[in-house]
C-alpha cells in the first residue's frame, strides 16, 4: 500500500501557570470527525496535533514530509500561525496549508497576496468543509486562495465526535507528561445575541442554537474525571438556560465525587433572571466546582448597549439577582467594558456607581474594549459612524506565561476614543476602572469606601474621582500605564518576584499592598483625610481614632498574607490566579 498523506494539525495554546495548557479543542473536532470516515483514514495518517508555543525553529523541526497542515488560529496566535505556516511552505514546496478560525481575513482583498503560501482559508465551522478539503486533496485538488464558509444550521452538534472520547487527547497526554491539561468543552454551538463586538455574535455564523446530546455530554464528563483534569471551562455563551444544563451540572458533581476530577468547572452563565440558572449555579457551587457566576451588563447606558445590539435584564432584576444569589453565598461577578461606541466619561461613571450600588460587595471587572478581526465592531462602517480610535499593542495575555525575546509577539487592538469619549477621558476612566477592581474587586478598601458614601451620603464616584486626581504614588503608577496604553505599550506587566507570567494592573498593586500593607493604608488615609477635610465632613468619632481608621484596619486585616513557608511567586498564583478572574 502507498505511503498515507500525512496530516499535521496546528494550535497554539496559551501556556499558564505549571505548564496548565488547554487541550486544542478545536483541532481535536477536526480529527475527530474526519477520522470517522473510512476514505480518510485509507489516505490519511493524523500526526499528533502541535499545541505548545514555541519558537518557529522548534515547531518547524516537528515535521516530516506533511501533506496537509491545518492552523486553527485566534488573536494570540496568528502571528505565530503565519511565521510558521511560511516556513512550511518553503521547506516543503508540495504541502497545502489551510487555515481556519475567527482571525481568518475574511474582508481583506490582498490577504493571498501578503500571505500567498496559505493554500485556502476556512470561515465559521470547520469539521465538514475539512472533511472535504481532504477528499478534494485525493482526488481532484484543493481550492487555491479561496476562503470557504459554509453555513449549516441543522446539523445535529453530536454528528460531530468528541476528540475526548475518541482517544485523540489520550495520545496527547501520553506525549507530553510535563503537561497539566485544562479541559474545554463545547454543549451548544452559536449565540441567539448579536453583540457588535464579539465574534460568536455576527448572525452569518448562524443564530440556531446547536446542542449536544445528554449522553455525549455524560460520556465526555467521565473521560474528563477518569483522566483527573483538574480544571475544565464550558465555552456555552449562555449556561444554565436550559433544562438539560441542569443535568450537566449533576453530572458533573456526581464525577468529581467518583473521582476527585475535574475540581473547577467554569462557564459563562446566561443573562436572564431565571431559576434554572440559579438553580445550576447552586448545584456547581454547592459542590465546590464553581465559586462565582457572570452577571455581565458590559454598560449601563441604553444608548450604548442599542448602539453594540445588546439588551441587560431589567435593572431591578440585575439588583435582586444580586441579592439572590448573595443570600445563598454565591459570589457573582459583573463584567463591563470600557470604550464602548456612544459611551460618554459621563455614562461610563455613572454605570460605575450604579453597579457598585447594586452589586453589594460581589466582583466587578472591567475590560478594555477590544475590536476583534470580523465582528462588526470591526467594520468600517462602525469605525466611522462612532469614531473609534484604536491602538495597536503587544498582547499581554493575563496569567499566561511571558513570551521569551526570540517568540514571534501577537498584537491586539483596542479602542481607546470614540466621538464621545476623548483619550484623556479614556486615559481617566481606566485609571478609576483599575481602582475600582482594587479597592472593591480585591477588597482593599471595600469596607472603608463603603462606610464614607453611607455616613457621608456621597457617592462611589466622589471618592474614587477624588482618588484619581489625588497624589498616591499608585494612582501616578496608574496613570503612567494608561499613557503607556495610549501609545501602544501593554497594559499587563511581569514581575519576576511573583513569577514569569503577566498581572493585571490592579493585580499587581494588589500583591503590592500584600507586600507592605502598613504602608499602603497610612498613606490612604492621609489621603482620604484630606479628602474628609476638603469636602468640610465632620469627623465620626474621636481625630486620632476616628472610624475611618477602623474601617481601613478592617479592610488592612483582609488583606491576604503569606504563610511563612510560602514564596512569592506560589502566594501570587494562589491568591490572583486560584483566587481571583481565572477561577
Ligand atoms: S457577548 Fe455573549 S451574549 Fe453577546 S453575542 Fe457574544 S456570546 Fe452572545
């Protein structure tokens, strides 16, 4: 029999803290459903798929005479996709390299010429159109610079094999016993919402919501605790919106008590006021599987979420959801995003407060906005009518390890203007935005800004404006990243006393404080003395032990601190990464 064509499929993953890398989830349907079909595996031998970043050289070595390379590429591996796509290409001439994933250039004319050693691309789902592409490869050749997109919003999500249960991530767990692999896992497919900045959201990829069925979801929970993966993240845009969610959530305690695995199972939740959601949430947490739930509102401002094609639950509902979930000691967390089109500083501030007022002492985190390669945010249509201004800078992956010098970078855009919100506006809401995630999201100063807006009758936005503009070194450290953002630099930063990976501002500040605690809360209440005396509030309570004290000795005795034995490096992982956006 003539030597099989050999398959070599690429997907660069983000390594984390210990080496945690998730499976590639998407390269593993592929292989999966192809492998199915008797033709394939006659023609085909499917090499393990490559998933470790790294550089081009070391990538490029793993090759031997292939035949058909695939790239699933998204934002923090494109560059990467394309440097060693090229290189394939000229050390093996014949090869047809087809590219798939959200950063395909569906709108760009001169993509081919830029790039002519990528063979065809492939746009939205992949498993049938790769499927063909090998067959077309036998027997009559595969397109030439061609991007594919075929819409089917019938099929039926269990046509499609789990790479778990197949064994494909067997062999790779064999392979590579250094690695700690994260699960992924997909129930449903598609987004019936349309929000303008995300990729799920753009209706060409289809509004039908696909589902797997109870038994293949039952099947791949058990592979994933037989094989201990600690840690598994559902990629559902809306959880626990559906009677069947329920039934995952059961059978995901019923594993992790068969066999300690997986021990974190996190998932987006729906964003409506519903029992169903609530009661999913409270069998996950109540097994320790999950500790938190989204409760996203991204903007308050009805003028922006019209403008991106979103709609939040009621306001009053988002309040006793908060409640809610609070009463049966579930932590929520909000998201919002800041440079949204149509946001002014004013509407952003005022989102602020009134999340702060209803979110009680529940998680808020704020993300820059980012325009992402076919949203349509992206279009040019929405760059002109909201006037977005954008930068270009190095991704900075949150809690992914640092890329080394001779590791090709990745580049994200992010909106730091619009027409209603100036850069010097934007520069000053990320800086409140950072302090926000400090003192409340962290806990830093939660109990003493709270104690100031009730016995005051202030509001948030009064004291942390007043913070802002105040002379804190931190609040100038903060200032100092925003300009730094501005001209294109990364917002993450390394700090090599709490490990090689990338924090987040308001992290880093926060294992700061950790660090020297005294000197963080004298200097705050010099501040916030200053600030009782300027706004002439009178004093609670006694001038040397006044309340205010006490509330930042409550909010200093929160304060997370190292245990003796433990070095900085393993107290910053457990406190941000185990404790903190990544749980
Ligand atoms: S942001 Fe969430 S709700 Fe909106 S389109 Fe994306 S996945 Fe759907």
């Amino acid at each position: 029999m003539a030597m099989k064509r050999q398959v070599y499929l690429n997907e660069y993953n983000l390594p984390a803290d210990n080496n945690a890398i998730f499976f590639p989830y998407a390269s593993g349907l592929l292989q999966a459903y192809t492998q199915q079909f008797g033709v394939i595996n006659y023609n085909y031998e499917f090499k393990p798929i490559i998933f470790v970043r790294d550089t081009v050289e070391q990538i490029v070595k793993q090759y031997d005479n292939p035949n058909i390379i695939g790239f699933s590429t998204v934002l923090w591996n494109y560059n990467l996709s394309l440097a060693v796509a090229k290189r394939l290409k000229e050390n093996f001439p014949k090869c047809k390299i087809i590219f798939g994933g959200p950063q395909v250039e569906l709108n760009s004319k001169i993509f081919f010429i830029e790039h002519p050693y990528i063979d065809v691309c492939v746009y939205g789902e992949g498993e049938k159109v790769f499927h063909k592409l090998l067959i077309d490869n036998v027997y009559n050749g595969i397109p030439y610079h061609k991007i594919l997109f075929e819409k089917d919003d019938n099929t039926d999500l269990d046509e499609f094999p789990s790479p778990y249960t197949t064994g494909i991530f067997n062999e790779l767990i064999k392979l590579h016993s250094n690695v700690k692999f994260k699960g992924l896992v997909e129930y449903n497919r598609n987004c019936p919402f349309h929000c303008a900045y995300c990729f799920w959201g753009q209706p060409e990829l289809g509004t039908k919501v696909k589902y797997h069925s109870q038994q293949y979801i039952k099947e791949e929970i058990e592979w994933l605790g037989e094989n201990k993966i600690e840690y598994v993240f559902g990629t559902d845009a809306n959880f626990g919106m559906f009677k069947r969610d329920l039934d995952t959530a059961k059978r995901y305690v019923e594993v992790k008590n068969k066999y300690g695995y997986p021990k974190i199972f996190r998932v987006c939740y729906g964003k409506e006021d519903n029992t169903n959601i609530f009661e999913t949430a409270s069998i996950l947490d109540n097994a320790d599987l999950a500790k938190i739930v989204t409760l996203s509102v991204q903007s308050q401002n009805k003028k922006v979420l019209d403008s991106v094609g979103r709609k939040n639950i009621s306001k009053e509902s988002f309040t006793k959801l908060q409640k809610k979930y609070s009463d049966a000691g579930i932590s929520t967390y909000t998201e919002i995003i800041l440079g949204l089109p149509n946001e002014t500083r004013q509407s952003f501030l005022d989102g602020l407060e009134e999340t702060l007022r209803s979110v009680g002492s529940n998680r808020i985190f704020i993300y820059q906005c980012q325009v992402y390669k076919n949203t349509r945010l992206d279009s040019e249509e929405f760059r002109l009518k909201y006037g977005l201004i954008t930068k270009t800078r190095p991704m900075s992956e949150p809690h992914s390890a640092v890329r080394t010098k001779d590791m090709i970078g990745e580049f994200e855009e992010i909106i730091i203007g619009t027409n209603t919100l100036t850069v010097e506006e934007w520069k000053e809401c990320a800086v409140v935005s950072w302090l926000v995630q400090l003192l409340h999201s962290f806990k830093a100063g939660y109990n003493t800004i709270k104690w100031l807006v009730s016995t005051y009758n202030i509001s948030y936005m009064d004291i942390y404006l007043y913070l802002t503009h105040s002379e804190l070194l931190l609040i100038k450290v903060l200032w100092n990243i925003a300009e730094q953002i501005t001209q294109g630099l990364p917002e993450n930063q390394v700090r090599p006393m709490f490990g090689t990976i990338y924090y987040e501002p308001e992290e880093i500040l926060y294992l700061n404080i950790c660090h020297s605690p005294t000197d963080f809360y004298t200097k705050l209440l010099g501040r916030l003395q200053v600030f009782i005396n300027t706004h002439k509030l009178p004093y609670k309570g006694h001038i040397f032990s006044t309340d205010l004290v006490k509330m930042l000795n409550l909010d200093k005795k929160q304060i997370l601190l190292k245990e003796e034995t433990e070095d900085w490096t393993s107290f910053a992982i457990k406190t941000i990464i185990y404790g903190g956006k990544s749980k």
